[in-house]
C-alpha cells in the first residue's frame, strides 16, 4: 500500500492508496512463477507445491528410510516465532534429515534450466551452530558436490563465512577425481565468500539465490546470491551441468543447522533483481502474493 494525504471537510488526512497497476502486475508475475511454498504455519507439509507438499523425514543423508512427517525432536514447529507466524526451529546439529521431494517442486528441466530459492533465518553462527559446515539448504539428488546447489556457513573462519555452492556434475567441475583440497580455488564452483553476514540474535536475514543456463552445454552458468534483498556474491562464467533423476532430488533443509528458519519458496525462473526486492518486502511473506 502507498500513503497519500487527502483533503476531507478540510482536513489533511493520511489516506491509504491501493498498489498501482504495475506493482501488482510485478505481484502477479511473481506469483506465475511460484513451483513451491512452504510458510510453516500450523504444519510442516507445503502450502503450495507442483509437486508432492509433503516434508519427509529419514536417518541419514541417504534418504534410504524417509517417511512422511517432521520425525526430528530436535526440529519443531514453533508458534508465532518466524518472520512470518511460526516457523521451523532446529535446536541440535543432527545426521537425521528433513527434506521435501524435488521433483517437479524444483522444475528441474535437461536444457536451459533456470529458478530461484527463497527463505529466511533468524540465528547468530558464530554462538549457536557447531564446530563445522552447515547448510541451511542443500538441493540434490547425489552429493554435496555432484549435481547440487548449497547456501552454507564455512567451518573454520571467525566470524564464520556465508557462500553460495552450485556444483554441476562432479566430472564436469572435477573431471580428474582430484581431493577437493587439491583442486584450485579458482575451479571450485562457489561463490565469493561473504566474510561478515548480516546474521544476528534476533535478527531475520533473507537469504535468496538464483541460477540461470543450466544445461545450456556452455561455460556460461550464473548463479546470483542476494541477502536482504541486494545481490551480495555470485558464479558466472561455468558449465553447469545437472544429470539429475529427479526422483530421487530432494530439498534437505538445516544441515547442521542450528535457528530457526522460514518462508521457504522456489520459483521456476531466476527472479530479476526488481523481484527479489518484491520478496524481500513482502508485507506477509509469500503469502501476500496474489492467488
């Protein structure tokens, strides 16, 4: 809404404007390209998904024994704490994995594939998680580093580094099997590190990456990095390779993470710098977008 002032018997008053047409066509543009929507209130299960809504839990990283439903103590839907009414709150770094199916949630396509993931944290890394690498989202059907995107807080640093991983395939990005401490860091598939994230106690910070040109059989795959809504880091410049089967691709949420976490969404599209602002602001979360 845009405030106006408006002159009644008289009187200045503050008015409230509907959004112009071209805010809500920007809305609405955003909204069409929406694959999937998880907001966390009341349930863990998607509000919104092209594909299966369900969250799933399993053991391991493998996802060999998943089952539907949040089956993690540790994790727990906690009630009018998120960025946006409740939201997930993972207390303790665990091998179990909660997750979404990626098939058809995340539009994966074998030519010129393209999207954008959106969701928001509330945590300070430098007090609350442990000793090593954390993701916040890891996106694969394999490995880490084998056809996958990652957000992840890096292990060593103080304060600790946030980055963005998109790793093609592991022969493409690494076809001589080198150990990954042997490979030069200009080859690694990640973005600039970001030294100083504006996570905080309290605080919620908007975390939102996009990648475009996957499976274009070119070195011109980018991916872009944005926090509270301005771009901070990038890839450019790689062929971006993703043999996916996309069965099997799952959206693992809060590796060794340790906050809380919300408002998870994924767009079929790489958003414009314009949208990913949009998001940012959204009075009520993904939510506010036009049905």
């Amino acid at each position: 809404m845009r405030p106006g002032l408006i002159l009644v018997a008289g009187v200045t008053v503050l008015a409230l404007w509907l959004p112009s047409p071209a805010a809500e066509a920007d809305r609405a543009a955003v909204r069409k390209a929406l694959a999937f929507h998880a907001s966390f209130d009341g349930q863990a299960d998607a509000d919104f998904a092209r594909g299966d809504p369900k969250l799933y839990t399993a053991s391991k990283f493998q996802r060999t024994d998943a089952k539907p439903g949040l089956h993690r103590p540790d994790v727990t839907l906690v009630k009018g704490k998120g960025k946006y009414g409740d939201a997930l709150h993972f207390a303790k770094n665990e091998k179990a994995v909660v997750f979404y199916q990626a098939d058809k949630n995340m539009g994966y396509r074998d030519k010129d594939w393209q999207g954008s993931v959106s969701f928001w944290l509330s945590l300070d890394p430098d007090k609350d998680l442990q000793p090593g690498y954390c993701d916040p989202v890891q996106i694969t059907d394999k490995k880490w580093d084998d056809a996958a995107f990652f957000v992840d807080f890096t292990k060593d640093e103080k304060p600790r580094h946030f980055r963005l991983g998109i790793y093609s395939d592991h022969k493409v990005w690494n076809p001589k099997g080198l150990k990954f401490e042997q490979v030069p860091v200009a080859d690694r598939p990640l973005s600039e590190h970001i030294e100083k994230p504006p996570f905080a106690t309290g605080k919620w910070t908007h975390v939102l990456f996009t990648f475009a040109q996957l499976n274009s059989g070119k070195p011109d795959g980018v991916g872009k990095l944005y926090l509270d809504g301005k771009p901070v880091a990038g890839i450019r410049g790689r062929t971006l390779t993703f043999t996916w089967e996309p069965s099997k691709a799952a959206i693992m949420l809060g590796l060794s993470y340790i906050g809380l976490f919300d408002d998870l969404a994924v767009f079929d599209r790489a958003l414009t710098d314009d949208e990913v602002g949009l998001v940012y602001n959204l009075e009520n979360g993904i939510k506010s977008l036009p049905k």
